[in-house]
C-alpha cells in the first residue's frame, strides 16, 4: 500500500544520473513499483563527470551581465572556457527556492543509500585575480545575498587562510559557507541506484526510443526490442529528454553544453580545503584524494560531434601555477552534456498533452544540486499531490 497521496502505482522513470534515480527513490518512497531505465547504466552521464559541487548558492542565471561582459574576450583567448550562454532573463527567486531544499533532500537520500561519508559540508570557495574580475560579479553576489545566500568577502589575507593550497595570486574571494562537496560524484549516485535495486526497483538498460500516446496518456515507453506499461511515465533523461517530451506533446527548446573534465594527480591526500571556482579562468577545481578534478570548457556542438580537449587542455599550466602542490600529469578526460533551457529554470512540470507523465530535465548547472529536490516534487505530481513549494515557473507550458 502507497504512503503517499493515492493509490500504487507502477511508475517508469527513463534517466539514470541523480535526477531520474532522485525521482525513482522518492516515488519508491511513497509506496510505488519503479522501473529505470538508461543505456548507459547508472550516473554514466552529467551526474559522474560534475565538479562535485552541491552548489545550493547558485541562484543566478549564468548569462549575467558580468559573464556576458567578458564573452569578447573569451572568444578571444586562448585558454578560454568559451563558456556563453544567450539565456533569457531568468526568475531568481523560484531557483533559490529549490536551491533551499537542496542539502535537506542530500542528506536524507545518502543517509537511506550509507553514502552519507561522500558529502564534505566544507562550502565552496570562488577566486579572483583582479579587481576588475571581482567588480564584476559583485552585482551577482548581492543579487544572491538579496536571496538569503551566504557570500562572505575574504581579501588576499583572510583567502591564504582559509585556503593554503592556493597560490598567492588571488586578490579577492567570495565563501559561501552553505554549500558542500561531494567527493566522488560518480560513486555517489552509484550508490543511490544501488539503493533502488535493494528497495525492489527494476532496472532496465535500454535507450527508450519512443513514448506512445493516444487520448491524452502516454501508453507506454518503446525501447528497440520491449514495450513497457505503466500507470505514469517520468521523463529525467538529461540531454536526450527532449524527443521523448515531444512524445508526450511538449515542445521545449532543450539545449545540450558540453561540459569537459580532467584529473591531475597532485601527490597530496588533499590540495585544496574545498572545491574552488577560479573566475578568470571559469574552471572549478575540486580536490579529492590525491587528485585534482578541474572542470570547464562549455561548448554548443550538440551530441554527437568528437570530443575537443584542447580548450581544457591549455588551462593545465595554469592550474599547475595556481595551486601550491603544483599537479602533476593528467590521468583522465571526459566529456558530458549538461542538458540546459534558455531561460536558465528547469523544467519539472506535468505534460500538457499526457495527464500521466512528469517532465523533470533541463537543470544545466545545478542538476547534481537539485536533483532530490526535483524527485520530491516528481514524486508529489506523481500522487496527484501539491508539491511543498509553488513550481508555476518551472512549468513546460511557459515555452508556449
């Protein structure tokens, strides 16, 4: 018998990183039959490759004026991350407000999976070179303390000692004290699937190539060789969710950034105290056990075109110069797509043109972040019940 709202139901899930097994865990919660299926096995996408950052502070569109002033010269530059995102004036206070319910829904769900020990509550720190770089951002910061998030100002001082493993090249940096890292995100939402399985979930490894639909209700999901029933249908497949929301009769304008990663061994149990963002360079250094995780390079290619490490690649001596282990060789790469909407807001929200399947996709930056949040609130439509918290801005209808 359901805990939840109403009745049991058989419920199908296509998207194995944090936010389909989110929605999954919390659908199992209330008493339901789950079945997840993703080609690619648990957390083999976005959700592995992250920097690791439950960035609960990142409540601001990511094309503010103080990014889009320097695309120039990031088109420009060398090493540049090429990071550009033409978004539209994004809503911040419905982002900060799932944001607020992000490190609750972590805990409960590592503590349930015994994960708990991969969550560092050691905040996130963001650096600065120059006092132009620092003027810039200083309009997102209180934008951000505007909407209760912690920033607090450390100069070059008050930055050696809160973090030694930096070089004495930062001028200025911001702490937000709130946010935490997960160690090994990969390992994480591995754990969480394992979870799944213990609690009687199905997994089903197979790309799902369609949603069939007739009379207002997804029938069931197609992958190459099955058909699958089920009472309701969650579409959290990252990057590949937006034909299969067209299947369910919801145009949505679902972009794809490419996101890379390297790892660089640093001979160090720990080079840095917590995850840095280095603002110049747009890359977020995220330390782990004699390793450097060093994520950046947003590209628009699509998925399909090869990977191009060159961009990524050409920030390493920097890196080596800016943290005081001074890394050694690179002893991994990786590309993922981060599926992104435009105006910077996921979508998390009933299909208009199918009463019994949820869309929950398009998180772009903060997918690992916000990715239990969205399962209680998938969970809540799943049961017919009010979500804890008004999601209209997150609605799929508002693309028209």
């Amino acid at each position: 018998m359901s805990s939840g709202a109403g009745p049991r139901k058989r419920v199908f899930v296509v998207g194995g990183g944090i936010v389909g097994l989110s929605c999954a865990l919390y659908a199992q919660r209330n008493g339901h039959d789950v079945i997840v299926a993703d080609p690619r096995g648990f957390a083999k996408g976005a959700s592995y490759g992250n920097a690791g950052v439950i960035a609960n502070s990142e409540c601001i569109p990511v094309a503010t004026p103080g990014v889009l002033r320097q695309v120039p010269r990031m088109l420009l530059a060398a090493d540049s991350p090429l990071t550009i995102r033409w978004a539209y004036a994004a809503r911040i206070a419905p982002c900060a407000a799932l944001l607020a319910r992000a490190m609750p829904g972590h805990r409960e769900l590592a503590a349930d999976a015994g994960c708990d020990q991969l969550i560092k509550e050691v905040g996130w720190l963001k650096v600065f070179q120059t006092d132009a770089a620092y003027r810039q951002a200083q309009s997102g910061f209180d934008s951000m303390r505007a909407h209760g998030v912690d920033c607090e100002y450390l100069d070059r001082r008050a930055l050696a000692q809160r973090e030694p493993g930096l070089a004495a090249i930062f001028a200025h940096g911001i702490l937000h004290k709130d946010c935490a890292q997960i160690e090994d995100p990969g390992r994480y939402v591995e754990a969480l699937g394992a979870l799944f399985l213990r609690r009687g979930g199905q997994f089903v490894q197979s790309e799902v190539e369609a949603l069939e639909r007739s009379d207002g209700r997804i029938d069931c999901a197609r992958t190459g060789t099955e058909r699958y029933q089920a009472d309701c249908f969650v579409v959290a497949a990252g990057a590949w969710s937006k034909k299969l929301a067209a299947d369910a009769g919801a145009k949505v304008p679902l972009d794809t950034e490419r996101g890379y990663h390297v790892v660089m061994e640093t001979g160090e149990p720990q080079a840095l105290r917590q995850p840095v963002y280095w603002a110049e360079k747009s890359v977020v250094m995220s330390p782990s056990s004699q390793r450097l995780r060093v994520t950046s390079s947003v590209e628009f290619a699509g998925l399909q075109a090869a990977p191009d490490y060159r961009k990524l690649k050409a920030i390493v001596p920097a890196i080596r110069a800016a943290v005081a282990a001074e890394p050694g060789k690179v002893v991994g790469e990786w590309l993922g797509f981060r599926p992104s909407m435009p105006d910077s807001l996921p979508v998390i929200s009933r299909a208009p043109r199918a009463a019994n399947c949820v869309l929950a996709f398009g998180h772009g930056h903060i997918g690992l972040t916000t990715g239990p949040a969205t399962g209680a609130i998938v969970a809540a439509l799943i049961d017919g019940a009010p979500p804890q918290m008004d999601i209209s801005a997150f609605s799929v209808e508002r693309f028209g």
